[in-house]
C-alpha cells in the first residue's frame, strides 16, 4: 500500500503556485503528484462526469514531455479542455461526432507555454458540441453524457468550459485551461465558485491554424481556485510566437505575478446591473450579490464606486444584432466541413446536436446586408466603450442573469426545445458576457458569495490591456473577503477519507 503524499483535505486546498513549491522543494515528486491528481480525479468524476480522458504516461511519467523542469509550475497537473489549443499525439475532439479520433500533430502556442513552464498535461475535460452553449451535454460517443456541478449534482456548471470547471471546483486539480466565445470561461467559473479570465484580444498566442481576424472572439485563459494562479498563468500564456497574431496586444512590463502584490490604486469603478438592452432583468438575488462588492470596493478598498443606466455603456439597439449575426456565422465552419467531404448540408445536420443543427440552418438565412450591418456595428461599439473607459476605470456587472441553471435543461444543444424559444434564451445567458468578447477588452469572473446554496460570480471588465489592473481588484476583493473564495463544495475530495493506493 503506498500512501500519497497529501490528505484531501490538504490536496483540496493547494493552488498551483503552493504545489510547485513542494515539487520544487524535493518534499514530494511530481510522480507522486501526478498519481494523486489521478486518484482524485477518478475519486469525484464518477458523479461530475467532466473529465473524458486521463493519460496514463502524463501520470507515469511526468517528465517525458516537459521541457524545463526549472520552470515556475514544473510537475503540477493540469487538465486540458477538449477544443482550441491543442496537444500533439492527443485526441481533440470537440464533444463532436465530426471529430471523433482527431489527433493533434503539433502542440499549439499555448500548449508549448504550459509545459515550458513545467506544468504536466494529464488529461482531457468535457465540453458541448463545438463549445456552442452555457450547459455541458453531449452524445457524441454514443450515450447521453451530462456533466454536473459538484454544488448541486442538478445543475450545470455551466459551459462551454463546463468540465474544467467541475473538476476543479471539485479540488481535483488546481488549474484546467478554458476558452472563451461569449462567456464560456467566465460562466462556469460563476456557477462553480472559480476564478476566470477573458484576457486582452490579442494578448495570448491563439490556436494554430487560426488568428484574430479569423476568430475574433474566443480568448483561451484557465480556471482556477486563487487570484495569483490566475496572474501566474497568465504570465506562462502570453509568451509570444512571431507572426502568431493577427494584430498582438501590449504585454506588460511587470508581470501579472509581481502587478497583484501592490493596489491598483483608487478607482472609478462603475455598477450597472440592468438588462443591458434585452427583454427580462436580472434576477434580484444576482444584483444584490454585486450590489454588496460594490459596498465592499466603495467602503472597505476606497473606490470610486457609482451606479449607471445601461445606456451608458454602448447602444444596444445596434449591439445585439450584430451579436446574433456573429453568432450565427460560427455555424458556416460546418458548411465549409460539408463542402470539403462533398456531403449535403442534410447529411452534416444528421451528425450534429439538435440546436447546433437548428443553427447550421439559421445561418443560411443569413444576407449580405446582414453581414454589413454587423461589421459596422463594432466600430460603433469601441468608440461607446472609448468614451465609457474616459469616464470609468472598471465596469462591475452580473456574470450571469439567473441563479445556476439545471444540468442538461434550457440550456443544453439536446433540447428539442424550437430554435425560436432555444436561442434568444442562449442570448439571455450571455447577456452580460458577450460584450467582452465582441469588443476583445480583458473581463474577470470573482466569486462573491451563495444564492441558494449555489456560487455566483461577479463581473469586472476593464478597457484594452487593463488585465493587470482587473487581477489587482481581483487580488483585493479576494483579500477582503476570503470567505467569498475557496470555498469547498459538497462534491469535494474533502468529503473523502485519506487516499492510499
């Protein structure tokens, strides 16, 4: 019998920066790590169902595709989400039945970062179908495969980042990458008590293959349990690749590590919690969550705090089309893929989910003016956000409308629910997030206390290249109030004797 090297307990409350110090230190070995990330992985995931796959050579051995074992993160374990930056010789499969046995033959920009910090790639997480909602449900292997929220196994922990949310709310690893379209990082980070980060466009090296001006909208950045795991990953991310970007962001001269040790300094911190220009509101619990950071950053930090009318921050009457068209136009990436294999587009929609086949129609609706219509719209946009950022440091907002949704409901691509009900409600879902990734400027979800016995997040959205300032507030709300962060959820590793093997 061997005995790992940390209680659940312990193993629930180590961050990624705390894990590499022992691995660093020669108190434990980054093997021994890797086994008991495994173990706690199989010990939660019979009930999350988010993780798809663990690698039995990453937990063997942990160094065989690690480059530098002097790097900052070396040996701590970390799940991968199964779209975007890809692992060489690893499946990527897009919780899609078009991408079943899909393997990686190059690491991606980003991939390369996390091991040339030291960090061991060990394994896979669940997501919808092309990450195309806020619920993670799929059926590509067969049989319906719901991932639940270790909160309350009812509900979703969201999407479309939903299984890396799961895993690591649960305290099985410290950190697991995300990507985010229009919410998909920061939605489940709400739903599951975690920090995430939409960073700068431009700012980490996209996914090969791909650029800003061929993906505009979908940033890729990590969940995870601490502010500094956040600014310590993010200092690993953005490490350049030349000609990687379309149009680069700034990377600061400090980094986001050493930025969230001082105060941002006084802020004119802006609160809007209204309907952001769609039908329905907020719901009153969600508002009042926000409502009480604001009361926190006004008398406890000494912000600048005031409330807004929602037509300060842009005109949504020209915003949201554009959001609905944009988001209809993802669906052409499947009639290119019918194109290329010479199917009809009747034989492709029988492989796809039911709403992202509702969507694959709906976009061939689609009209030139359409197009038009919503590429104007942008300009529109940044200069309404240019002239709210003069007035304003940071926007704080809801990250989601409602308490947590159910697991596999209004939400789910397996709703036979008419497209007409499915997708204004997708656009509800994103009412609040969704403005981030259409004007590409850095946004962070931070936990703020229960609904319900459920975690809700609050929203800080900053302007371009204001990442650092966002991980600062961050870093003094999570100060203020710690019982806001960490906190361990019925489905925990917690709740688990000591492991052996």
């Amino acid at each position: 019998m061997v005995v790992f090297p940390f209680s659940w307990t312990e193993w629930q409350k180590l961050d990624a920066l705390e894990l590499a110090c022992h691995i660093r230190d020669g108190q434990v070995e980054a093997k021994e790590v890797a086994q008991q990330a495994a173990a706690a992985i199989e010990a939660v995931d019979a009930e999350l169902r988010a993780v798809l796959e663990v690698f039995p050579d990453a937990i063997d051995n942990p160094y065989s595709e690690i480059p530098n074992q002097d790097g900052p993160l070396v040996g701590v374990p970390m799940l991968i989400k199964d779209s975007g930056s890809a692992m060489r010789g690893r499946l990527r499969e897009w919780g899609s039945r078009l991408s079943i046995g899909q393997r990686a033959t190059a690491d991606c920009p980003i991939t390369l970062n996390l091991r040339d910090a030291g960090l061991n790639l060990i394994g896979r997480t669940a997501l919808p179908e092309a990450g195309k909602t806020i619920d993670t449900s799929a059926n590509y292997q067969g049989t319906v495969v719901v991932t639940r929220n270790p909160w309350n196994l009812s509900k979703t922990p969201g999407g479309s980042s939903g299984g890396s949310a799961a895993i690591v709310s649960a305290g099985a690893v410290p950190v697991a990458r995300s990507g985010d379209a229009a919410g998909s990082t920061r939605v489940p980070a709400s739903f599951t008590g975690l920090i995430g980060h939409k960073p700068t466009r431009g700012l980490l090296p996209p996914p090969g293959g791909t650029n800003e001006l061929t993906n505009h909208r979908i940033q890729e950045g990590v969940l995870t349990r601490t502010i500094r795991d956040q600014a310590a990953l993010l200092d690993v991310m953005i490490q350049g690749f030349p000609m990687a970007h379309y149009i680069a962001a700034k990377t600061p001269e400090v980094s986001y590590l050493d930025q969230i040790k001082r105060p941002p300094g006084t802020l004119r911190i802006a609160i809007s919690v209204g309907s952001w220009g769609l039908p329905g509101a907020c719901a009153s619990a969600v508002a009042d969550r926000v409502r009480e950071v604001g009361l926190v950053l006004a008398n406890e930090l000494g912000h600048t705090v005031e409330m807004i009318d929602d037509e300060e921050i842009c005109e949504w009457n020209v915003f949201w089309p554009s959001v609905e068209t944009n988001w209809l136009t993802t669906a052409w990436f499947w009639r290119s893929m019918a194109e290329r294999r010479g199917w009809p587009l009747e034989r492709l929609s029988g492989e796809l989910t039911p709403q992202n086949a509702n969507l694959l129609e709906a976009s061939g609706r689609l009209t030139v003016p359409d197009l038009r219509a919503a590429a104007a719209a942008n300009p529109q946009l940044m200069a309404s956000l240019a002239r709210f950022f003069s007035q304003y440091d940071v926007l704080l907002s809801p990250t989601f409308p409602d308490p947590t949704p159910d697991a596999n409901g209004a939400y789910s691509l397996l709703s036979e629910q008419p497209f007409s009900v499915w997708f204004p409600n997708l656009i509800h879902g994103m009412r609040y997030t969704v403005l981030g990734n259409e004007a590409g400027i850095p946004s962070l979800c931070l936990p703020s206390g229960l609904v319900d016995d459920m975690p809700v997040g609050s929203l800080l959205y900053g302007p371009p290249s204001s990442d650092g300032l966002l991980l600062q507030l961050g870093a003094q709300l999570e100060s203020a109030r710690p019982g806001w962060f960490g906190n361990v959820p019925p489905v925990s590793l917690a709740s688990f004797s000591n492991p052996t093997i």
